[in-house]
C-alpha cells in the first residue's frame, strides 16, 4: 500500500504549505526548521520504538478549527503522545 502512503503524504506536504503563511519572517522560519533539526538530534535521547515527532499543538486539519504551520504552534513530542492526542489540541 505504498502508493497509498505516498498520496497521503503528499497531500498532508501540499496542506502543510498552504496553512504555512507568506507573512514568516526567515528567522520565524529558521525556527520551525529548528523544531525538526531538534526533534532529530534528540532521537537518541529517546525511546527507539518511540521516536519523536514535531507536532502541531492546533491541528493543521481540524474539525472545528485548523491551524497554522508557524513557529508558535509546535511542540516536540514522542510518537505516542503525539498519536493519543490525534487531531485535537
């Protein structure tokens, strides 16, 4: 079913771009590279069936309410967490 994967990913990349907003400044960018520079150098700290993640605190697909990919809407966490909290905030 990787094809199905792959459509998947692309459309959550395309979303992702969209709700990113032309307004950023580059170091407001930097800092959401930051985020997953981070969560990768961190790995080793972490549970290696649970790997870390970069999470959008408000879901960039809500059901009431979506979010923005911006700097101030994301937060670090290991892939369970990330997981139990599913599309809510």
């Amino acid at each position: 079913h990787a094809d199905k994967l792959n459509a998947k990913n692309s459309l959550r990349r395309a979303h992702k771009l969209k709700c990113t907003p032309k307004w950023l400044t580059k170091e407001q960018l930097d800092e959401i590279q930051w985020y997953y520079t981070t969560a990768k150098e961190l790995q080793w700290l972490s549970d290696p069936t649970d790997p870390l993640e970069v999470d959008h605190i408000i879901p960039l697909q809500g059901e009431n309410v979506s979010g923005l990919h911006v700097p101030w809407n994301l937060q670090i966490l290991p892939m369970s967490l990330n997981r139990i909290k599913g599309n809510k905030p």
